[in-house]
C-alpha cells in the first residue's frame, strides 16, 4: 500500500475539500477551520479543531475520519486512509489548559507540527494535494512504542511526572525516535531518552534540575 499524505478541511456537515499541502502550516494553526492530516504512512489521521469550529463541525469530524479509515477518501485516481488505524484529535479549546487530556493534546500537536515541517516528502505524479515521505524507515504510531522496553518507558513516564509537578505549563512530545522533548514556560528544553534504564540527554538538551531528579530516584529507587 502507497504511503501517501494528505490535507483535507472539514465542514459542519462533513463535507470534505482538499488543501494544498505547500499552505500546510497556516491550515494547523487556523482557528477557525478542523483539518484533517491523513497519512497511511504513519497509520494514523491527526484532526485539528480550531477553538472558533462550529459544534456542529465538532460532532461530524470525528464521523468523517472513521468514515475514511473504513473506506478511504479518493484523489487523484488513489484512495488514501484505508491504512490508518487511529484518530488523534487536537481540541485547540482544550488543549490550553493543564488538564492530562489537554497534555495529551499538547503532546499530540507537538508531534503534528513535528511532521510537517520536518518530514521530507515528494509530490506524488506533481499532485498540490498528495506527498510521499521520501524515507522508508518504518513510522507507524504503534511500530515504535513496541519496539521500545516498556521498563524504559516505565522510567519515562515516572521523569515526566516529576518534571511536570515542578513545572505547571509545559509542551511535551515524543518523536518517532523515542525522544521525549519538554519545553517549559520558563524556556527551559529537556530533550532526553531511556537506554538499557539509563537516562541519555540529546546533545541540545538543557539539564534537568536536581531537585526534580532527586524526586526522580526517591520514586525509583528499590524498597
């Protein structure tokens, strides 16, 4: 199956349009439109909800993406979608806040923005609307956290929590590398991994400080 990518903007009734993907970042800020990225190639449609999107838009969107999974959406003689396996919704109303659904949405936009701007892609057959990644490295949701250590990621999870208690207001995201990236209020970026339960920082990663990591090993440590 082709790993094509497409924009598609979504109307209150669920009617669809194509969007020129070279536009692609001015559509996943607008707040007045819900967007759809669909990539077979990450098997996953993200849905962007704009704060100013009518309720009605807001019921009918998600319909339209399980719609797509099921049978695909058609362009230019291709059927793209029938490969994603997920919808990711980012609620732009909350994902403003501190609730863990607003994290989680935070996260999510994060790794949206991530793709768009640094993922290389070619036109398909010259298309405005579908592009193929040019890498062939695997890059499905699912394929990586299963080839992750859940003990690695346990140990993640445990320093995302004690960096978030110190730090109320924070964008955390997680690349298709397994890199967790945090980017606090106060400017500060900690970009680090878990190998072999070791915590690794990126080389432009600031310090994690040690008042949150000694939390960190207090929590870890064996009783």
């Amino acid at each position: 199956m082709a790993n094509h990518m497409i924009l598609l903007d979504v109307g209150g009734m669920g009617m669809l349009r194509k969007l020129v993907w070279r536009n692609r970042e001015r559509y996943i800020r607008d707040v007045n439109r819900a967007v759809f990225l669909i990539s077979d190639y990450h098997q996953a449609i993200w849905l962007w909800e704009g704060s100013n999107i009518s309720a009605k838009t807001r019921v009918q969107a998600p319909r339209a993406a399980e719609k797509i999974m099921a049978q695909g959406y058609k362009l230019e003689g291709e059927v793209i979608g029938t490969n994603c396996k997920q919808v990711i919704v980012i609620d732009q109303a909350i994902m403003g806040g501190n609730s863990p659904d607003a994290q989680k949405m935070q996260a999510a936009y994060q790794q949206l923005f991530q793709i768009i701007q640094s993922l290389e892609v070619v036109p398909h057959e010259n298309s405005d609307y579908i592009v193929t990644p040019t890498s062939t490295a695997a890059a499905s949701a699912g394929t990586q956290e299963e080839k992750q250590d859940p003990r690695n990621e346990n140990l993640a999870g445990i320093l995302l929590s004690c960096i978030l208690q110190q730090y109320k207001e924070a964008f955390v995201a997680r690349t298709n590398q397994g890199v967790y990236q945090v980017e606090t209020s106060a400017g500060a970026k900690f970009n680090f991994v878990f190998q072999n339960f070791q915590l690794k920082y990126m080389p432009n990663s600031h310090q994690i400080p040690e008042s949150v990591m000694q939390i960190f090993q207090q929590l870890t440590q064996p009783k």
